[in-house]
C-alpha cells in the first residue's frame, strides 16, 4: 500500500500542478487530501477545478467550511477573495466533502484534529507567540478512539510525523501551496517552514510498519508571490517567495 498525502493548496495552483507531477513521476496513483484548498488571494478556481477532476479522497478543511457556512460579508481575508472566485458548481462540491474519511480501513483523514478543523494537533502556541512541538500526552489524547495505525492531520503547515507509544503514527504532510502565515489564534504568531517549496509526503506499508516519506518540490514560487503582492498580501507574498513571514 503506498500513497500520496496533500494539504493546504490554499489556491496555489501552480504548487498543486508541481507536486501532482511529481506525485506522477514516483509512479503513485492514489491520493488523499487534508483540506484548505481554495481560499487565500491567489487562484481559487483553477486550484478547485485542478482538484475536482483529481481522483482522490478529500477531507474538509477550516477553510473550506468557512466558503460554505456563512456569508461573504463574514468571510475573513483569505476566503473572501476566493469565495468570489468560485462558481456554484465548486461550492456545493465542497458541501459534499466530509470532515474526516478513513481511507482503506487503515488509515484515519482529518485536516487538524479527530475533533475540530481549528485546533492545532502536532503544534502548541504559547502566550508570547512561541510555537513548539505539542507534548506527546496531548497528541495522545487528541487520538483517542481512533484504531486507525496512520493517522493523517494538516492545518498547521508544517511537516512532521509522530509516533505515539502504542505504535499509530500521526503524520502531517506540510503544506502544497503556504509556506508562511500570520494568525491570532489561540495567541498571536506565525508560521513559517524556511522555503518556498511545495510540500507533500508519501506513505507506504512496509513489512508491519508505515513508512513516511516527506517531499520538497521546486516551483515558480514568484509567480505565485507577486500574484499576491498584486491581490495586497504583502506578508504572503513573502512567505511564497521565500518561506519566511517578512
């Protein structure tokens, strides 16, 4: 069993185009997709049209909900411009998309946690805007109930994979299309993964064990990063550019 992981396109269809080809060129045929796949300033429809002809499993992402569960007017500033981008067709496909899947029986989909599409899991963010590896006994928690031995997350951006104590592993394959972001939640802080490559991870069964594989992919980033300079989004303009928050 051997497959690829997405996450977080946030409309990048430029780093979604790359890390498909490259998907192609491991010779990998299933895909599954942790959410967040259209809002941010840059090319939603495209990136939703990419994604709705792609045979995969999808998860809802934060992101995806926000499109579908509320009006323009309250929509944030990443969904607002997508939003506006999108056709009815592309909407209520998203309405169709669960909040997590368990794809094969043996492995468990979800964008942040089991329990929310918000929360970060793999990461904690402390009071003076420090972001550090979250302890194992809340990763653990956060798995409770799930029998799955992968369990698949995103929200955060970052790769990383953990192995809990009794032997599931929870992995995130980092981001497709953000490298950086700013947010105020749980305390202000940013995100940022130290370049601007499209990121993806392959998993594999192997003897009795998963194995992960987390790919960096080449891109043209500047593309991308003065598509959001010109949408006025200077700080992800950056953070496309070089995956730093500047």
């Amino acid at each position: 069993m051997r497959f690829a992981a997405i996450a977080d396109v946030h409309g990048n269809h430029l780093a979604l185009q790359a890390v498909i080809a490259d998907i192609r060129a491991q010779d990998i045929d299933e895909i599954v997709n942790l959410g967040d796949m259209a809002s941010g300033p840059l090319d939603a429809r495209r990136t939703m049209d990419a994604l709705m002809a792609l045979d995969a499993v999808h998860v809802l992402g934060n992101h995806d909900r926000h499109l579908i569960d509320r009006s323009p007017e309250k929509m944030g500033s990443w969904d607002r411009p997508a939003h506006a981008q999108l056709d009815a067709r592309h909407l209520d496909w998203l309405r169709a998309v669960p909040p997590t899947q368990v794809y094969r029986d043996r492995v468990f989909l979800c964008h942040a946690t089991p329990q929310s599409d918000e929360v970060y899991w793999l990461e904690t963010v402390l009071p003076d805007g420090t972001v550090r590896m979250s302890s194992l006994e809340a990763i653990e928690a956060a798995a409770e109930g799930i029998t799955q031995p992968l369990i698949l997350c995103a929200h955060t951006h970052l790769a990383r994979a953990v192995r809990l104590r009794d032997g599931r592993l929870v992995v995130n394959p980092g981001s497709v299309g953000s490298p950086g972001y700013r947010d105020i939640h749980p305390f202000p802080h940013v995100i940022e993964a130290g370049s601007p490559d499209a990121r993806y991870a392959i998993l594999e069964w192997i003897g009795d064990d998963w194995r992960v594989t987390f790919r960096h992919v080449p891109y043209d980033h500047e593309a991308m990063a003065a598509l959001a300079r010109r949408n006025g989004q200077p700080e992800l303009a950056a953070a496309l550019a070089t995956g730093w928050i500047r």
